[in-house]
C-alpha cells in the first residue's frame, strides 16, 4: 500500500474481511498477503490507517496477478489549540494523563483471547536472517493481571517454523541476551531465551502498572514526568478523531548520551490509546538502540484490544578468533591443495566451487572437487593440466599462490576475518482474530515462556482461517488498483 500523494509505503494499516470477520495487517513497507480462495468467495477488504481515507475492495473486481498497489489517501486535520469542550481547555500533558487513567476503563480486564501471525527474525548486512513464523493464539485473564508471571496468561503455539526461503544463520539464532549476545548501549532485563516473552515484555500498555522498558519504565506512573509533549493536531481513523502527540524524554532522564521520543495517538472521544510509538537512540555515534510499535483497536463490545506490535532492538555477537586461515600448500603426493583453519569449518562453505579462487603466478586454476579432511582441513583437487603446471613450476614458494574465499563461515556462523557480528533483532505479533470470551482448553499445550519457541509443542488445531504473512521481496509497482 502506497501513500497516493507521496508514493511512499503506508505501514500497519488494518484489513478486515467483511465475510470471515478476520483481520489482517500489512508490515512496515505496507505489504501484506492473503490467500487466493478469499477471491473465489467474493471477499470484500475494509482497509483503514491511522491518517488516511478508509477503503473498500472487492476482491473479484481484482485481475488475477502476483501483486496489486493500493493506494490510501491521507487525512488530517491541523489543530492549533486543543480543546475537549467548549468550556475547558486541556493541555497536551492532561490528554496524556487522562488517557493513562482511562486504561482500564478503555481496556478489557475480562479475560479474552487473540489469535494472531507471529515472527521473529534478524536483521544484518542488509539481509535477513532465521525467519521464525507462526500462527499463536494468545489467553489474558485481562489488563489487571501481570502478563509475564500470571501462570493462567498463557499462550499455544498451532504453527511454527523456520522460512527456508530466507538465509539462516545458527549463532544469530542461538545467542542468548546477555550471553554471547549484547545491547548496545542497553541490557535486557533477564536471560529469557523466549522472543515473544521478550516482545510481551516491551509492551507498556498492556502493562501499564509493571515495568516495561527504559525511561517509559511504568506507564502509569514514570511516563508523564520522564517526557515533555507537544500537540500535533487531529489526525482521523475512519471517522474518529485522534489527538496526535509527539513526545521527547527529558534530557535529565536520559542523560546527555541518549535520546528518546515518539508519537501517541489518544481517542478525542474517550481518550483510548490507539497508537504508541517509540525510538531510543545512542547520540555519539547516533544509533537505533531500540524501535516500538504498537496499535489497538475498538471492537464490537467497545474495548481497545491489540492490532499489532512490532519490537526490534540492535545487538552484537562477538567471538574470541575470527576464521582465518592457518596454513596451505601444495601436496604433491595425492596432487591437491591444502588449507587448514583456525576454527571448525561449516561445510556448506565448501558446497560450491566458486567459493573459492587460487591463483598461481597469476594464473588462475581450474578446481575440479573440494573436499574436507577433517573438521578445520580442506583439499582442493585442480584440473589435471593447472596441477601439471604446478609440477612443473617452483610449487614450494607459497608466495606465489593467491587465496580468495568468499561466503565461508564457521559452524558458529562467522565469517573470514569476523570477530563481531552486528545487527537488529526483530520480533512482531499481527492479530488477525480476537475472542471477547476466554476459550481456555484443557487439552491445549503451552509454551514456556523461558524458552525457546522452536523447542515448544505445536497443538493439532484447524486454523485454516489463518496465514502465514512473510514479508514480500519485490512489489511491482506498475499494478494499481
């Protein structure tokens, strides 16, 4: 989805399904995927965003193609001076406050439960890395109970993987923080191996009267007097008036090493949170430390319920010895190359034989087979004619042989000459179905919300109703609708 004026991606907009009920939301470059029968079933998409015109589309007017570009109008209002009636005028901070105090009126404290589309995944070098995804459905006794040390808030895994389709890499997977694997400039509160405890974690809303992370650390109480505010004006959702608020930590809060701020989106009618957005940034050198986005929405029984929330922060993994290369020579008894290294080899390094380049007085060899001797030892096995050149020239002098290596890895993930892996680690949860009333099976598995997803039960539950949404690559833009 595309803004129609700028032609820039308009992020966490909402789809509902007119028929099935369902919701669905597009990620961070606007995207989002559904599946093909909703066309056969003359399904009608109800799209709306914070900001912009809403937008109908039926699905059977759509040509059968890969991708289609919708485009969203913007709409807002500028607002100079706030006012809640005619005879009392609030200030920013006030809207703020109320809003705070409105929680647990605007919020269920009933039990319920979502079903929704969670992933989590690294970001380094441009590229992704270990896309874990998954259909979760999510039981909360409600916004009076502590959602991490509750035992009756739980959570039941139906699908999880790992999306081949994307690179993979075991230390970024593995890593635990506060381990092997490091904020900086930050440290997570505890060792959890688990992301979505980690996400739940970060969510200051939900838990409002708890800690959540720093400078915001409890909503109800730390909020307010850690930031100073500023009107924005109105900004709409559908027809509802949203005061738009930008927000900046104080400077004797977060010292003169940090900086904070972001946007909150408070209901004029009933001064509900619909949106909250958060960056903490390092200032020299100015750094991304942590990013947060979350959405709720009203439903039919009138309460605010999650819509999305997406969490990343940066870390590094660092390594005592980057791969490098121990030694390498000639043999010319079994007439192959050999190259020793320093630390155990991933052998999918050596599944190529582009990988690697040897050239001899600048004569490049032909490679005919790799092969690995033992877990830091490879030989390489030229052509007959370049190993007949070798015989015939001075093979001894390692001077003349030039070694090129490209994407090889230890078993730990690291590349040639890496002793540090840099990146952001992602974590998201999109709901796609909320249920007013707790269905809490008995026959359910839970997860742990220590460990790690990939090592929890998967529960054998019909969730045709429910996708998959992994982040498109490429859009053709030339599709609109």
């Amino acid at each position: 989805m595309l803004n129609v004026e700028t032609n820039a991606p308009v992020p966490y907009a909402t789809i509902r399904f007119a028929k099935t009920k369902n919701d669905t939301i597009a990620n961070v470059l606007g995207d989002f995927r559904i599946p093909f029968r909703y066309k056969n079933e003359q399904e009608i998409l109800n799209i709306s965003c914070i900001g912009y015109y809403s937008k109908k589309i039926k699905l059977n007017n759509l040509e059968n193609a890969p991708y289609h570009v919708i485009y969203l109008t913007p709409k807002t209002e500028e607002l100079t001076t706030v006012v809640i009636n005619s005879k009392k005028k609030h200030s920013t901070k006030n809207i703020v406050q109320k809003a705070i105090d409105n929680i647990e009126t605007n919020y269920p404290i009933e039990p319920y439960s979502y079903i929704g589309y969670y992933r989590d995944y690294q970001f380094v070098d441009e590229e992704y890395f270990n896309l874990n995804e998954g259909i979760v459905e999510v039981f909360d006794k409600g916004f009076k109970t502590h959602k991490i040390s509750n035992p009756l808030n739980q959570t039941a895994l139906y699908r999880y993987k790992l999306n081949s389709e994307f690179a993979q890499d075991s230390l970024l997977s593995h890593a635990i923080y506060n381990g092997a694997k490091q904020i900086k400039d930050g440290k997570m509160g505890s060792a959890i191996g688990n992301e979505l405890t980690l996400l739940n974690i970060h969510n200051p809303i939900r838990n409002y009267n708890t800690g959540s992370f720093s400078f915001v650390y409890v909503f109800k109480t730390d909020f307010i007097k850690n930031h100073s505010f500023k009107n924005k004006g109105l900004v709409f959702l559908d027809n509802e008036e949203l005061y738009k608020t930008e927000f900046s930590a104080l400077k004797n809060i977060t010292g003169s090493a940090y900086k904070a701020s972001g946007y909150i989106y408070i209901s004029k009618l009933d001064f509900a949170i619909h949106q909250f957005e958060y960056k903490l940034y390092s200032i020299s050198p100015r750094q991304l430390i942590l990013s947060l986005n979350i959405e709720y929405n009203k439903q039919e029984n009138g309460k605010m319920y999650l819509n999305y929330i997406t969490f990343n922060n940066n870390f590094f993994i660092t390594q005592n010895e980057a791969l490098q290369i121990e030694s390498s020579y000639f043999n010319n008894s079994n007439q192959r190359f050999v190259i020793k290294f320093n630390r155990a080899l991933d052998l999918k390094s050596i599944e190529k034989l582009n990988n690697i380049k040897i050239t001899f007085k600048d004569r490049k060899l032909s490679i005919y087979n790799i092969e690995a001797i033992d877990k830091k030892t490879i030989e390489v096995q030229f052509k007959k004619e370049d190993s007949n050149f070798l015989n015939e020239n001075d093979y001894t002098n390692q001077a003349l042989f030039d070694i090129r290596l490209k994407n090889f890895q230890d078993v730990l993930g690291l590349g040639m000459g890496k002793s540090k892996l840099e990146g952001h680690q992602f974590r998201e949860l999109f709901v796609q179905s909320v249920n007013f009333k707790e269905n809490l099976s008995s026959n359910l598995k839970f997860i742990d919300k220590g460990a790690s997803l990939n090592s929890e039960p998967i529960n054998n539950v019909n969730i045709d109703d429910y996708w998959l949404n992994s982040p498109l690559k490429e859009i053709n833009t030339n599709m609109k609708d």
